[in-house]
C-alpha cells in the first residue's frame, strides 16, 4: 500500500468529506483536498497544477481553494483562486496554514485538514454567500495522485 493510501483512513475521509460539505452549506465557494507520495516540482507549482487539473478556475466566481499536501514530502500548500485571493485579509491563509501545521506536527493528519477546510469555509460564507442559485460546481471527494 502507498503512502498515500496510509496517510487517511477511510474513515478519517470521510470526516475530511463531511468538513467540505458543512465547510460549502452557506457559501458559493467550493474546496477541494488534493493528496499525492511527492511533488517534482515546488510545491506551490505543483499546488496551481493540481488545481488547474481539477477544474477549480472554472468556478462562476473564482472562489475555489485547494488543500494540497504531499505526503513523503511532509509539505503542504492552500492556494486559493483570485477571486477568493482578493477577498480574504493579508496573512490569512499564513493563520489557516499555522492551525493546520500543529495538527500536523502531532500526526493529526484528518483534524489538521479538517480544521483548514473550515477555516476556509467560514472565510468563504463571509465574503461569498450561499444563495438559492448556488450549485456544488466540484466534487467533494479527495482527489489522490
């Protein structure tokens, strides 16, 4: 079995799911979480490739954000669209990233991401809200390569 696949569960997964659902209820934002061995590249790089990949810049506001991490690598990236880039105060994703990286540093893979992925979320409600036109535009599933 991969790193990858040892790095979660399937049920700590799911957690990581149901965050990104209740993370999405009142936002038109969308977040993906993305998990791969190692990057080839930097990791911010890999992060843009990834999420270009997996659609996100085709979001109606450019409010996608995605949780890149590399497991063998032991780094990880948030990168937000420009839209949800220009809305977001100055050192925000630093915050999001320090609240995820001391879960990390005590092997709490699942919480540290689920804490990210809410934090995006609340960040995502106040500047995009849900209205009744809203749709889920990206799956909720974490991608793996």
């Amino acid at each position: 079995m991969s790193h990858v696949e040892e790095f979660l569960s399937a049920e700590e997964e799911q957690d990581i799911i149901n965050a990104i659902v209740e993370a999405e209820k009142n936002t038109s934002g969308e977040i993906r979480v993305h998990i791969e061995a190692s990057a080839k590249i930097d990791h911010f790089s890999r992060a843009q490739q990834i999420f270009h990949f997996l659609k996100m810049g085709n979001t109606k506001e450019n409010n996608g954000v995605l949780i890149y991490v590399a497991v063998d690598d032991k780094k990880f990236v948030i990168y937000g669209d420009s839209g949800i880039d220009r809305a977001v105060p100055n050192g925000f994703w630093d915050t999001t990233k320090d609240v995820m990286a001391s879960h990390f540093k005590k092997g709490d893979f699942k919480q540290g991401i689920v804490e990210g992925v809410l934090m995006a979320g609340k960040e995502l409600k106040s500047h995009f809200p849900w209205n009744q036109n809203d749709t889920n535009e990206l799956s909720d599933a974490i991608s793996k390569g």
